[in-house]
C-alpha cells in the first residue's frame, strides 16, 4: 500500500477521494492507496479534518513531512494547479483513472491526470500532464490534450481536436473535429467550437474575448 496526499480540500479533492476508494475496492489483492491527508494552503485548512480525512496545513509542509509520499494536485484552477505542482518539485505524481472510466489501450495517460467517473478517452488519444477530463466528458481519437489542461463534466471533444496547455473547455461545450483551443483559451460551458480559438482568449455564445 502506497501513502498518497491529496492537494487540495475541496470539491475536486473529495471527488479524487472517492476515485481512491473505488479503486481500493475493485483492486484484486491489497489495497493500492492509503490517504495519509488533505494539503492545503488555505489558513482554515491548517489543522483539523476535511470529512473524516485529517488536515495537513500548507502544500510544502506536507511535501517536508511526507517525502515518500506520492502527491495528487486536486486543484480545478489550471495555473494555480501548475503553480502547485511547480511548488512541490520532483516527487511521485500518479495519473488516477476511476474504474468506471473507459480509457482505449492505445491512449496515453500521463503522470498527475485525473480521468473522472464515466469519462471516456478514446484510441490513440494523450492526455498530458496534470490534465483534468472530467466526470462523463468524452476525448475523440487522436485528440491531444496539453499539460494542465482540462475538460470539464459533459464536454467533448471530436477527434483530433487539440488543446494548448492550462485551456478549459467548459461544462457541456464541445468542439467539431480538428479544432485546436489555445494555451490559456477556454471555451466557455454549452458553447461548441466550429474553428480554432486563439491563446488566451474565451469563446463562448456571445463572441471572442481576450483574456
């Protein structure tokens, strides 16, 4: 059994929490992780516990106290998500993939990503690292998703779409085949991308912003 550290006490951290248990109870022999705590950086998040799971202050401290630990960055916000990552430097970051997620053979998962219940990442597919596909979105063949990149619960994207890292495509948007969303775009919640989105820009029903 492998200590693991969950950053981030919050909503997507206790969805990361139920993904750890459920993959304990469908392992064959001993259960694979055993939560040590919640890190996080918030001063009400110090001391105490988060549910029935305890409380281990700022991200660092945790990193400095548990050094053999393998730590999950549950952090919906991609920069801050980075920036947390960049924090704690080099140590184990395990992709985490509910069981009830299909992921084809041929796709690759890398280290950090969280793949959420009924998600479905399709064949030939990469998900880079530290992404985020969440719960019943769906990633089309060949698409690529960039490092701290994340798909939100309901979207899709067709095949061969590409995301730049630290875009978003938001709660039931979707993108048509081939469509690239640039580094930092986000396509905003129940908007369909017909063409490219340019870095750093939101599309959503009413137009085009630049960040």
């Amino acid at each position: 059994m492998k200590d693991i550290v969950i950053v981030g006490a919050g909503g997507l951290g206790r969805e990361v929490a139920w993904t750890i248990g459920r993959i304990n109870g469908n392992a064959p022999g001993d259960a694979p992780w055993r939560i040590v705590g919640f890190a996080d950086d918030a001063p009400d998040r110090a001391s105490g516990s988060f549910g029935e799971v305890p409380l281990l202050g700022p991200c660092v401290e945790a990193a400095r106290k548990w050094p053999h630990a393998s730590f999950f960055v549950a952090v919906g916000d991609n920069a801050t998500r980075k920036r947390i990552v960049r924090a704690l430097g080099e140590r184990d970051f395990p992709a985490l993939v509910d069981p009830s997620a299909i992921v084809a053979p041929s796709a690759r998962i890398s280290r950090g990503v969280f793949v959420a219940p009924q998600a479905v990442v399709s064949v030939d597919a990469e998900v880079g690292e530290f992404s985020i596909v969440n719960a019943r979105s769906g990633v089309g063949h060949d698409s690529v998703l960039g490092a701290f990149s994340q798909v939100c619960p309901g979207a899709s994207l067709s095949g061969c779409a590409m995301l730049g890292e630290c875009s978003l495509v938001g709660t039931n948007a979707c993108t048509v085949p081939g469509v690239k969303v640039g580094d930092g775009a986000t396509v905003a919640a129940g908007t369909t991308a017909f063409a490219d989105v340019a870095a750093n820009t939101t599309l959503s029903p009413f137009g085009t912003l630049r960040k």
